[in-house]
C-alpha cells in the first residue's frame, strides 16, 4: 500500500511510517521492556551423558535431529533447515549459508563422529 501512494505521489520516496530505527524507537518503548526475554533453562552438564544415551536409544528422525543439533551447537532453525549438499564429509564440516544464518554470513559449523 505505502508503494502504491509513493507511485501516485501521495507520499514522498523512502519513507516509512513504520520504521523502528530513527523514527518510533523516539516515542515507542523497546520491544524487550513490553515482553522480556525469558531464557529456558538449561541442563546440567553432568546430565548430559544420560540424556546423550537416551537420545541414541530413540531411533527416529527426530532424535537425530536433536542429537545433531547438540553436537554442532547450531539454532534450531539453521539445523531443521540443514541439506546434505551443505555437508562435506571429507572435510568433516557444514557450511551454514548466509541466507540462513541470523548474522548474515556464511558459517561453518566442524562435525564430530558420532558419539564422540
């Protein structure tokens, strides 16, 4: 709509009303004051080797998909979206691209053997 009213000359190019930066973060109050951030806990390291254990007693795609996620430390998100084409067992690595990573950059992520 606001493309539509620029392309009709009803408002001027390279506005938005509703730009955060430099424009409502001035009268607004940040996101994180109206809903905190709330961290889940996490488990206790000395647990880990028991969970690992279960973990691999699952056999389904799942598990496998929490244990990989455990071992790279990756995001959900960048590890549910993972392709085998991104992984290179030879060099033991995934490259994690850009378009996919929160940062915007290419990352890769070193694999370890399985159970290790």
């Amino acid at each position: 709509m606001l493309d539509w009213c620029v392309v009709r000359g009803h408002r001027p190019p390279g506005t938005n009303p509703a730009r955060w930066k430099g424009h409502l973060d001035q009268v607004l109050p940040a996101p994180r004051k109206l809903a905190p951030v709330e961290h889940h806990a996490a488990m206790d390291y000395r647990q880990l080797p028991a969970f690992m254990t279960q973990v691999r007693a699952d056999d389904n795609v799942a598990a496998r998909a929490l244990e990989f996620l455990i071992h790279t430390a990756a995001r959900t998100g960048e590890a549910l979206g993972a392709c085998w084409s991104e992984i290179d067992l030879t060099d033991k690595t995934w490259t994690v691209p850009a378009a996919r990573m929160k940062g915007g950059r290419e990352h890769r992520v070193p694999l370890t053997k399985p159970g290790a």
